[in-house]
C-alpha cells in the first residue's frame, strides 16, 4: 500500500493520520464538557431556580395563612385591615415568584401539576377574601367559621400541590444527573476505543513506514558493500517507484554498467594477452630463422 507513495508522502499520512485522531478525541471531550455544562445549566435554571422560587413561595403562603387566621381571630378590624394589607402585598410578591417560575422549562407532568396549582390557589384566595372581608367588618365568628372549614381545607390542598412541584425539582435533577452520569460514560468509552484504535492504526502505520524505509536502505547499503568488495553478482530487486525505489533502480543501473566495464576491460586484457602471445611466438620463429641462416653461412663459409 505505501511501496509506491514517496517518504513526503507516507509522512503526511501518518501525520495527518495523528492529527485526525488528536482533533477526533479532542472533539469527544469538548463535546462531552459542552454536554456536561449544558446539563450544569439546566439542573441551575430549570430546577435549582424553581426550587428557589417555589421555596419562597411556600415562606409567602404561610404568611398568607397566618394572615388569615390573625384577622379571623383578630379582637378589632384594625388588625384584620392592617393583616389584610400584608395580604396584598404578598398577593403580588407570589404573583412575581409565580411567572418566574413558570417562564423555566417544564416537564409536562410538573406543567400539568403548574396548572393544578394554579386552580386550586384561585380557589383558596377566594375563600381567603372572605375570610379578610368579614374580619374587617368586624364579624369574626363568620370569619372564624370560613377560615376554618372552608379555606382552611383549600390551602391544604394548595400546600400539598406546592410540595409534589418542590418533590418533582429533586426528582427532575436527579434525572438530569443520571443522563448527564450516562452520557459521560458513553463519552468516556467512546474516547478510550478511539485512542486504543488510534494506537494500534498508528503503530501498524509505523511499522509499515519503517520497513518501508529501512528494508530496502540495508539492502542497498548491503549491496553497496558488496561492490566494494569487488562482488558484481549480487541482484537487485526493484519493488517500488519512490525514493527508496528510485535509489535501488540507480544503485542497480550502476552495478550492470560496472559489470559491463569490467567484462569490458577482461576482454581487452585478453586480447592484449592474445597478442603478446603471438609476438612472442613470431619473435621465436624469427630467432629459429636467424640462427638457422647463421648456421647455413658458417657451413658455406666452411667449405670455402
């Protein structure tokens, strides 16, 4: 696969292999975080806040009821009107609490809950009017008898109302934490396979691009001493077209070439031997000749 890439090019890929899984696992935990504050943020405004909210509304109510049972038993109206002011001005600080709250995101059985509240509130100022309205005419015993058997049953169920949406803001966190604990977990597993896989593809690309590296430079470095040892017989096998590839091609050309010049040079020796051979050999017959033409004029000579 990477035989015929050039070094640049292996490189890059293992490069930019790396940094592919250093940006893949850098998302995971980012996106993981952006989910955890995510999370953080709505276990804040959706429920933290609320529960502050409904928390301050039970404080008003309470006050609310405790107003009404002070002007029912108040002794003059003085102190059911004075009771009654406080009364209002409550009304309005649980109308602001109210809309606060009911402006948060709301599951739909918290919002079914919101608008059983809200009803049943209705219901209890109405009685708790009356309550207010007798006491400042100074008919407390009709106030005593409305304060305690009509609107004293109807904020019960207010009161109780309050409680499950204030129950339901720890049970909706605690579903909150739960995802945000499952969908950490979930980021978590996913981080560790893809650092192991990331590993074991970087290892494997590693190892490919050192034996592509390595395997074919010991042989070119094995056949470099091979030719300085006077040994031409040796093969050089091509098996890419890459730097490394592109070098053994060379180192290849180079070792044929010095073959054809030493068998050059051998049979330019040989031919030069060859020669000298036959100058020898003339040079021999020409020397029989001679001393036979001597030994022919001293017979000559002789007979003279």
């Amino acid at each position: 696969m990477l035989r015929n890439l050039t070094i640049k090019s292996q490189l890059v890929i293992l490069i930019s292999f790396m940094a592919t899984l250093l940006l893949v696992i850098g998302g995971i935990g980012l996106n993981g975080m952006g989910k955890a504050d995510e999370g953080l943020q709505r276990v804040y405004d959706d429920r933290t806040v609320p529960l502050m909210d409904l928390s301050s509304l039970v404080k008003a109510t309470d006050r609310i009821r405790i107003n009404a049972l002070v002007a029912a038993t108040a002794p003059w109206a003085d102190v059911a009107i004075k009771a009654n002011a406080d009364t209002l001005r409550l009304d309005k600080e649980i109308d602001t609490l109210w809309a606060h709250y009911t402006r948060t995101a709301m599951a739909a059985d918290e919002k079914a809950l919101a608008e059983h509240f809200e009803a049943q509130w209705k219901t209890y100022k109405a009685s708790r009017d009356v309550t207010m309205k007798l006491a400042m005419e100074s008919d407390f015993e009709a106030s005593r008898d409305n304060a305690f058997k009509d609107a004293a049953p109807k904020f019960e169920a207010v009161y109780t109302s309050l409680s499950k949406l204030i129950e339901l803001q720890g049970t909706e966190a605690r579903h909150e934490f739960e995802t945000s604990r499952s969908r950490y977990e979930t980021s978590r597993v996913i981080a560790i396979a893809a650092i192991l896989l990331g590993l074991g593809l970087a290892a494997w690309l590693g190892f490919l691009l050192i034996r592509a590296i390595t395997g074919p430079l010991n042989a070119a470095v094995k056949l470099a001493r091979s030719v300085a040892e006077g040994d031409l017989t040796q093969r050089v096998d091509v098996h890419s077209t890459n730097e490394i590839g592109q070098l053994m091609q060379a180192l290849r050309e180079m070792t044929d070439n010095l073959a054809k010049v030493v068998g050059q040079v051998r049979s330019g020796t040989d031919t030069v031997a060859t020669a000298s051979n036959q100058i020898a050999a003339g040079n021999l017959d020409l020397s029989s000749r001679t001393e036979e033409q001597a030994s022919s004029l001293e017979e000559t000579a002789s007979s003279m």
